[in-house]
C-alpha cells in the first residue's frame, strides 16, 4: 500500500496535485475523494481531468450525480452528495463506472464504501485554513 500526506496552499496548488497524480492513473481505476463540503474535492478532480487531457470546464455534477467527459480516457465524475442509501447507488448502475473502462472519480464516497472496489485510491481532504488543505493519498 502506498501512502503520502500533501499541504497545498491554494486552489491552484490543489489543482496542480490532480495534474500530477492524473499521469500514472489508467482506464478501470476508482479515485475515491472523501472529505468535508468545501476541501476541495471538485477543485482536484479539475486538476485530474486537466492531467487526463480533458477540454472540457469540469464541475461538480451535483445534480445531475454523473458527468463523463473524455481525455486520454473516460472520466466518469460521481457525485454522491445529494444520495442517502446505498440502494440509490446501487440504482445509478454504479458497477458500469467503477468497473468500467475510465477512469471513475467519486465525491462523497464514504457513502459507497460497502460498494468501492479493494484496487482504488483514497484521497482524503482536510480543511486546515481558508487556502490551506491537507491532502493524504493512498492506493490499495
């Protein structure tokens, strides 16, 4: 298991990370996010998707749950916020993303956890100050 704790300083430093962590990502893994509303969750998926040569203005599907766009791969962004059992999840068709040929983000996803696969990476973001965020990565 790998594991390595980051403090970014601003929204573009955080974007800057999922620039980077974005190049050694591939087609089939799931990026699980987990933290509080307002660390940064969407901000380093933008900074993914950047890294994954998406074009697109990427934002938080928040209503919509899902939004795919395309770059050297699929990128499918989950957003579970608004979903409160594990059977609405299960209702999205969950397994045609986490098992799927892209590369699946997923917002929230502490309340999939019985439904995540044991091969992803876990980012948890922690609010340390209104620009400051720790961000601890780890890959099972």
């Amino acid at each position: 298991m790998f594991k390595k704790k980051i403090i970014t300083s601003s929204p573009e430093e955080t974007k800057k990370l999922g620039e980077k962590i974005a190049q050694v990502f591939y087609p089939g893994l799931v990026v699980a996010l987990f933290g509080p509303l307002g660390s940064g969750k969407t901000c380093l998926t933008q900074g993914i998707c950047s890294g994954l040569g998406v074009k697109d203005f990427v934002v938080s599907p928040s209503f919509v749950l899902i939004n795919e766009y395309q770059g050297k791969y699929k990128v499918y962004h989950i957003d579970l916020f608004r979903l409160e059992k594990l059977s609405e999840i299960i209702n999205l068709g969950y397994e045609e993303y986490f098992y799927g040929d892209g590369v699946c983000i997923v917002e929230w996803a502490e309340k999939a956890s019985a439904l995540l696969p044991e091969k992803r990476i876990d980012i948890h973001l922690k609010i340390l100050s209104e620009n400051e965020r720790e961000i601890r990565i780890e890959e099972f």
